[in-house]
C-alpha cells in the first residue's frame, strides 16, 4: 500500500472518532504528556488502535492521539512522539505530522526536553526554537516517493509570528523564555562534553534528540510551526556532574504547572 493511502486510512480511522476539524496540531515530547489532560471534551485514541500508526516504547511517552478543545481551538495532540534512536525509520516518525495535516491542522506546536548548550540558561528555563542544525544523519524526506516538494525550503522555517506572540504571551507567566538554535543528535546516548563544545562552536544553543524530522515535514506540509524546548538539565560538561534521564524528568515534572498556564493562554488566545 502506498503511504498516501495509509495516511488517508489513519485519517479517516480518527474522524470517525472526533468529527471536528482540529486546527492545531501539538506534539508532546518527554515529560509533556500531562497536557492532554488539560483538554476539554477530549477522545483519546490509542496509537496502537490508529492503522497504520508506529507505536511508542519510551518511558514518559504515553502513546497517545488526543483530540479535544482548548479554549474555542480544536487541537490534535500527540502524548508521546516516536524517536530515531528507538529504532522507527524517519517516515515513520514523521507519519502523524501527515496524519494531523491531512485531518486539517495549519499550525504545529512541538515540544521537547532538551540539554542547555548555551550557558547562559538554566535548567527549567524555555526556549522558542529560531532555527536547528539537523545532525541526525538523514532526512525524512528521503526516499522514493516525494509526497511534493523534493526541495523544501527550510529558511524561517520557525513561524516569527508565532514566536512573537509566545514571547508576548510569557510576559503574563513566571516563565523564563529564551530564543535559541536547537542542534538534532541520534542519542540514545547522551553527548560527550567535547561533542557539546562542538555544538557551541557551530551555533547551537540546546541539543536533544528529536523534533527536526517532524519539523522537516511539517515544513514539506506548509504548517507553521512552533517549537518549545524545556531545558531539563544543562548539556554534558557545562556543569561537574552526570547526565540522567531521572534528572530531565524530574525537571519536567517541576515546571510542568508553569508550562501550562502558558501554553493554555497561548493556543486559546494567540495561535
Ligand atoms: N542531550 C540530548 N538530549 C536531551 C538532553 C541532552 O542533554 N536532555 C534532554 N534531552
């Protein structure tokens, strides 16, 4: 079957179950997934029910697609999101952003934990994303079929709209929200210090390990984007202790309250 057609069945799978349009689509990274239960009216619909869906495996990613309303805003979120490291091809990753584009969404909200490389934050801070360096390896848009645009622009590709109006919106928040350039590793593994200095040196404020194959499509799809990175732990070798994924989950877990105000008035009011 040719993944059009998969799409289209993913698609219509989850219309049957949430007829209206959603217009807003959000992808919840590590330690996000609290949000969906900030929905009202919510269906939540499993990933491994959606044909055609991948399924998740990480621990803090629920596997999720979830349906509902913030504010007057149908959103489409997906709690728990499908990482390279975990073994999924790049079109498999990035197979729900087509999904939620292909049930109407315009506007793409990514989230993610990720390590401090700029050592002026400090963990728990936020940052919007203005730019990535992909150092995944590969793209999600390689491979024979094209689904449009072969070469697809990636200048701006970070809504400035979108962040002004963040920026705007954390005015209201106790929230420290800073702009920065997100670099894509493979992981698992997290990075040696002298990987980290590297990133510095070519222009990298946070480092994780997901976010740009979903970018990278949802860019093919001419959503706008926004991009949130939840600094969870300063990058390896900024600071003279180990890395641990107890520690970005614990970081998520404290500012989790903060985030939501945030994001609610955001998407309600702004996107
Ligand atoms: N490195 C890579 N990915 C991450 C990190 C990190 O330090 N923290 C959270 N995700």
């Amino acid at each position: 079957m040719d993944t059009e057609k998969k799409i289209q069945d993913a698609a219509s799978y989850v219309r049957e179950k949430y007829a209206t349009p959603p217009q807003i689509g959000i992808i919840l990274g590590s330690g996000f997934s609290f949000f969906q239960e900030h929905l009202q009216n919510s269906t939540a619909i499993a990933y491994k029910e959606i044909p055609n869906f991948p399924v998740s495996t990480v621990e803090g990613h629920a596997g999720n697609l979830v349906l509902g309303k913030c504010g007057e805003k149908h959103l489409c979120v997906m709690a728990g999101r499908f990482h390279y490291y975990e073994g999924y091809s790049m079109q498999d990753i990035t197979f729900p952003v087509r999904v939620m584009a292909s049930l109407g969404i315009k506007t793409l909200v990514v989230t993610n934990a990720a390590g401090g490389v700029n050592k002026a934050y400090d963990v728990g801070n936020f940052v919007l994303l203005k730019d990535h360096i992909n150092l995944l390896g590969s793209s999600p848009l390689r491979g024979k079929e094209t689904f449009g645009q072969r070469f697809v622009d990636m200048t701006r590709c970070y809504s400035g709209d979108l962040r002004e109006a963040a920026l705007e919106t954390a005015k209201n928040h106790d929230i420290i929200l800073h702009e920065g350039v997100y670099a894509a590793t493979h992981g698992p593994n997290f990075e040696t210090p002298a990987e980290i200095k590297m990133m510095r040196v070519l222009g990298a404020d946070l480092v994780g390990m997901s976010t740009v194959p979903e970018v990278i499509v949802a860019r093919q799809l001419q959503l706008k984007i926004l991009g949130i990175s939840c600094v969870t732990n300063m990058a390896a070798g900024v600071l003279d202790q180990e890395l641990s994924h107890h520690e970005v989950m614990d970081t998520m877990d404290k500012n989790r309250q903060k985030f939501v105000g945030f994001i609610d008035e955001l998407i309600s009011q702004k996107l």
